[in-house]
C-alpha cells in the first residue's frame, strides 16, 4: 500500500505563493496522511502545468499508471488535481474500480464515498478556469491594443511602464537595453569587419561563432547570466544584423568607434586602436573601465592573427 501526494500550480509565480506553493501544498498533505495513515510510505510528486487538459499533466498520469489496489492519491483541493471536469470524474470512478480511494485534504472529501460532491466541485473548478482564460485574453487584448508589450523582452530589449495621462493605464513598452546591445554591436562587428576569418577557422579549427562565444564569455559578459553558445551568438548575428550601406563614408578627422559609431575621443571614454585589426573603440563600449597597459586585442579572433 502507497501514498501519492500529488501537488500541481498553474505557473511558477503561483509555486512559490503563500496559500499557493507547492511546499504549502506538500506540507498540508502530508500531514493529513500522517494523521491518518503514519505506517504508510508516502511519495511526492509535483508539476506545473495548466490543469485545463489532463493529458498535459505528465506526471498526474504517471501516477495513475502506477497506482495498485488499496493504494491513496492524496491532493489539497479538487482544483488542484484537474480543472477538466468530464475526464476528472472519469479518472476518479476508474481508480475507485481499482480500489483506489482519493482524498482532498481542503474540502475535506474523499472518492468514492463523496462523489456528487467531488462532481460539483469540479464544476466549480472548470467554470472558474474558464473565467481566468476570458480575463487573461480581454487583458492581453488590451496591451496589444495599447501597443504594450507582453512575456519576457528579448536579448538586446528591457520594459519599461512609460508614465500616462493622469490616471489612465501605461502599458510597459520594448525599450533598447543600451548594456545588452553593446554586446549585439560587438557581434555584428566580429561577424561582418573581419577579413581573415577564413584562415583562423581553418587554422584553429574553430567555427567564427565559437570564437565570439568564447570572447565573451572569457570577459564575463553573460547572455543574462547564462555562458553564450555558439548557437545563442548566431541567433543574436540574424536578428540584428543591419543590412551594409556600402554608400556610408565618414569624414571625420578621427576614426570612429566600431560599435556606436561615435567619433568622440574624450579623457574618460578615448577611443583605443585595436593592436590586432587597427580598428577605434571605445573604452566603455568594449566595457572596460580602464585603458590597457599593454597591448589591446578588440576579441580573441585578433588575437589570434597575431599568433
């Protein structure tokens, strides 16, 4: 005989919730099988996962693949085990069919001896679902109307709430991150402004986007904290690579930064001569704090021209 605790939340803001997470969950379940059941061996399981279609609850069903007679699935409430109420009731009459009994420790209820309460109570559940569904889209409708935007920016772009008309709603709108977009220049500029990459991929043997990943990433200059990949440095070069201006000319006595194009030279952000491509950048869009002592390589592909 085993006891299944099963614990599921609908998205990770919800997992870590005060009356939501799935700790809070756990601890009350475990405790009512303790109550009840002390000899009995108890196995956790949790998920998040929208509880509107069983069969997106893996490990629900991983459950249900493994319960043998005489064992228990315990949850908090009848929400938190389905909001699918048609094949709820199926499951739970196919368990009871097995001996298999299903306890809600919240509404304090069990299956089968209180199935039309387990039945209205999945009711309520799918129906209160389906009210958070038609508010999350009149809500998404209304940023996209408003031309805000919505889920995590990308690479390169952060949010920001701009300030409305009085009271009126400011939805948060795609902003240029100027940190992560140094970095997208710095990519572009490897990719397209190095002539000899031919003969350092064949020479070394490592791809160009290698290379680049292995540059920042050797600085510390994070894809948001994670290390880059050859595959996240690509992705970043299609995305924002502009298309060349072969007309473009700069009559400017000083050459200008590679990156931001500035031809601005001042005490506290010179622009520095590559020793490897002969090419100006300044200090702080290559994020350094200080000029170098010593010899200054734009990235390790010049580096290794002079190798």
């Amino acid at each position: 005989m085993t006891i299944y605790i099963y614990a599921r939340v609908s998205s990770a803001a919800q997992a870590t919730g005060e009356s939501t997470s799935l700790d809070f969950q756990l601890a009350q379940c475990s405790a009512f099988a303790r109550s009840r059941y002390p000899d009995i061996v108890q196995i956790t399981i949790t998920e998040i996962c929208s509880g509107r279609v069983m069969d997106k609850q893996k490990k629900l069903n991983i459950i249900l693949s493994l319960v043998e007679s005489g064992d228990i699935i315990i949850v908090y409430s009848v929400s938190r085990l389905t909001r699918d109420a048609p094949t709820g009731m199926r499951i739970l009459a196919s368990l009871s069919r097995q001996d298999v009994r299903t306890y809600s420790v919240f509404e304090h209820i069990s299956y089968p001896a209180d199935r039309g309460t387990f039945r209205r109570l999945f009711v309520d559940a799918n129906e209160e679902s389906d009210v958070i569904s038609d508010r999350v889209r009149g809500a998404i409708s209304h940023i996209r109307a408003r031309n805000g935007h919505i889920g995590a920016p990308a690479f390169g772009y952060k949010t920001e709430r701009l300030s409305g008309a009085g009271h009126s709603y400011c939805p948060r709108k795609l902003i240029p991150n100027p940190t992560e977009m140094a970095i997208v220049n710095r990519i572009i500029y490897y990719v397209d402004t190095i002539t000899e990459l031919d003969t350092i991929t064949n020479e070394t043997g490592v791809g160009i986007c290698n290379v680049i990943a292995d540059t920042l990433n050797t600085e510390n200059k994070l894809c948001r904290d994670k290390p880059w990949t050859p595959l996240r440095v690509r992705d970043i070069y299609k995305k924002f690579s502009p298309e060349k201006n072969e007309d473009e000319e700069f009559t400017d006595e000083t050459d200008p930064c590679e990156i931001c194009k500035g031809v601005e030279s001042l005490d506290s952000n010179p622009i520095i001569l590559c020793d490897g491509c002969n090419k100006g950048f300044h200090m702080k869009c290559m994020n350094m704090s200080s000029v170098p002592d010593g010899k200054f390589f734009c990235s390790m592909i010049c580096q290794f021209t002079k190798l």
